[in-house]
C-alpha cells in the first residue's frame, strides 16, 4: 500500500490541476459565447457574399462572348500549384493542428503566428494579398482555405473552402439571369469585378477566421470540461486508496499494541 504522505500529495496536485482546468473551461466558455455571436453575424454575410459572386461569375461566363476574362472566374481543369491556407490554433489544449504538421514534417511556406487568435480584417487581408496577386499573375492555380468551423458547443467540422477560381457549376444559364444582368463598359466592368473579387477573397480569410476562433474555444471547453471530470474521479480513487492505507495502518497499530499487551500478561 502507499504512503500516506505520498497519496495525500497526489491528491493535493490533482486537486490544484482541477482547479486550474475548472478555471480555463469558464474562460472558454465566456469567449466562446462571444466567438459564437460574431461568426453567426459573420456567416449570413459571407454566405450572401459568395452567392452573389458566384452569380455573377456565372452570368458573365454564359452572356460574354469568348468566356470570362478575369482570371478569377476561370475554371482551371489541371491545375499545376496551388495555395493551400490552413488556420489552426496559435495556443494549445484544443486539438493538435500545429503538431500534425511538425510530427509529419510537412513543409509550410509561410507561418504567422497571432492571426487567428484575435482575428482582423486589415490583418487577414494583408496576409490573403500575395496569394490574390499570384493567382491573377498566374503563378498559382487556385487558393484554397482549410480550417475547423463552428457548428455548435460541441461539435466542430473541417471546411476546405476553395476560394479562386470562383465556381460556376451550381448555376444555369436562362432568362432570369440575363433580365437581371447590369449593363456596363467594358472597362469599368473589369474594374468592378477585380475590386468585387479582392474583396470577396478577403473576407473569405476573414470569415475563415473568426469561424475558427470559435470552433477553437469550443474544442478547448470541451478538453477543460473532459479534463475536470477525469480529475474528479482520480481525486475520489486517490480518497478511496488513502482511506484504505489509514485504515490499514491504524489496524496494523492495534495489532502491535494488543500483541504488546499480551506478551506483557
């Protein structure tokens, strides 16, 4: 059987780890409440967004003769390189995004570290501005997001999001596309569509962070609730194992004594 001392150390350390992990689900949760209210505003939007896009992407490839001309809305069929953005969680205690990549010894191009935790769109966008800029220089192929998104308190779903070239599939040429297309030169047009696809591709990032950041604080609520539970128990065994050692060393002291007593009869 254990030493006593030694037990009740152990029950001390897992005691103060529960407090601490107890401690971490509260923060969590709080931020995640926030977290949740902001990518709920923020997907309506983003989801309207690539809507219209798309839309528009898809009227101009079946009333402009030759196809599209920006780059953007061309469907690639072989694509040669492309840029490939995962958002992963910048602190620890929610999954294990960044050990994937070391323990698997995958090359990144380029790390930030800070981004996803306090999302920003003069940031996010900064960051998507050279893959924007490879892709309408025709360096890369295609720009895809891979993250994990909020779904709800405890469940998280992996989105791989391909952001350029924009697609068209989805949608049929028919009247009601052309009756509801804008007439406008041919130059202000192309203006219109690289300024509308910055933009679509920066809140993209954007969107793709603040999902994230969600679904970041509900996996680490989740690990901390977990974590508290597991300690609960262990302390309650620990209880259990130290009340056995007390009660066998006190039977153990009778017995000495009462041996003692009788050999002295």
């Amino acid at each position: 059987m254990a030493n006593l001392k030694d037990i009740q150390r152990k029950i001390k350390s897992v005691s103060n780890t529960q407090k601490t992990t107890r401690a971490m689900k509260l923060v969590s949760t709080a931020k995640l409440r926030r977290a949740e209210e902001l990518a709920k505003r923020s997907r309506l939007f983003a989801e309207k967004t690539n809507q219209v896009i798309q839309q528009i992407a898809s009227q101009i490839e079946c009333y402009k003769s030759g196809g599209i001309e920006n780059r953007c809305f061309a469907q690639i069929d072989e694509p040669k390189m492309v840029d490939i953005i995962f958002v992963t969680a910048d602190k620890g205690l929610c999954g294990g995004g960044i050990e994937f990549f070391n323990y698997n010894e995958i090359e990144m191009l380029d790390t930030v570290i800070g981004l996803s935790s306090a999302p920003d769109m003069e940031r996010s966008s900064e960051f998507i501005e050279k893959s924007i800029n490879d892709y309408k220089d025709g360096k890369i192929d295609g720009v895809y997001i891979v993250y994990n998104g909020y779904k709800n308190m405890i469940t998280q779903e992996l989105h791989v999001n391909r952001i350029l070239p924009v697609d068209t599939t989805d949608y049929e040429c028919g009247d009601n596309n052309q009756k509801s297309m804008l007439e406008v030169e041919a130059e202000d047009q192309e203006k219109m569509l690289d300024s509308l696809m910055n933009k679509y591709v920066e809140y993209n990032m954007y969107y793709a962070l603040i999902d994230s950041v969600a679904a970041e604080h509900s996996a680490r609520m989740q690990a901390m609730d977990s974590a508290t539970n597991n300690a609960k128990e262990m302390v309650k065994s620990l209880n259990v194992q130290y009340n056995k050692a007390r009660q066998e060393a006190i039977t153990t002291e009778l017995i000495e004594i009462i041996s003692g007593v009788e050999s002295m009869k």
